[in-house]
C-alpha cells in the first residue's frame, strides 16, 4: 500500500508546479501497481482539493481530481481514535508536520501502510515511512 499526500497530489494536478513531472512518473508506477493499492484520507482529500481550487481558480480541475480519486484510490477516515493519535503526535513531535501529516503518520500505522507518496521532506524524519518522491 501506499499513501497519497497532498504535496504529492497538488504536484500531479498543477501542471507549473515545480514537481509535476516527477509526480506523473510516480503515479504512473502507483496506478500500475508498483506499490500496491494506494490510499488517502479525508483529511488529504480536504486540503488538496481546496488548494487545487484555489492555485487553479478552476473549481472543475479540484472536481475532476476528487472523482479521480474516489474512483482509484482507498480512502481512508479519521475517526475519534485516530484523531487522539494524531493530536499525541502533534504535540509530542521532534519534527515540522502539519497536523494533517500527523494524522497521515496516524492512519499509516493504524492501517500498516509502510510508503508515502510525498515531496513534503519532514516524512523522511518519521521512523518506519518509506517516502517516495
């Protein structure tokens, strides 16, 4: 398995971002089954679609994106104990996540998934994430 970050996902969708092109090549290895089934949460799905929706001003780009990965990915839901974890992990970091990547650490090890597709380098501080970037 692997999860979806929103770094990596706004990087695939906005085509003038500085890591498109990398993120295209990584998709294309995601959606062939190079890494497993891919996975994203509600929270992910959240904050790439709004700054999707407001990099592109196009809310039909953000639309098309969310459609896409309803239909190809696993999504995952922060419930009441993951959002506990999350926040423990929030509070008790030695790094620079954000408390949506928190809860990414969270339902990563709720859910054994070991990779995250991600340009956000603050997961190569996490013990146990594997990032592909």
């Amino acid at each position: 398995m692997i999860f979806l970050d929103s770094s990596f996902l706004i990087g695939y969708k906005i085509e003038n971002d500085h890591h498109h092109e990398r993120a295209l090549k990584i998709m294309k290895d995601i959606s062939s089954g190079t890494y497993g089934e891919a996975v994203f949460s509600d929270y992910v799905f959240d904050e790439t679609l709004t700054v999707v929706f407001g990099k592109s001003k196009i809310l039909q780009e953000a639309v098309s994106l969310g459609d896409q990965l309803l239909s190809s990915a696993l999504l995952l839901r922060v419930d009441e104990s993951v959002f506990q974890e999350t926040f423990d992990l929030f509070r008790e970091q030695k790094t620079k996540l954000s408390f949506t990547d928190c809860s990414i650490v969270a339902l990563m090890r709720s859910h054994g998934v070991k990779r995250v597709a991600t340009f956000d380098e603050e997961f190569q501080k996490v013990e146990g994430i594997e990032v592909v970037a």
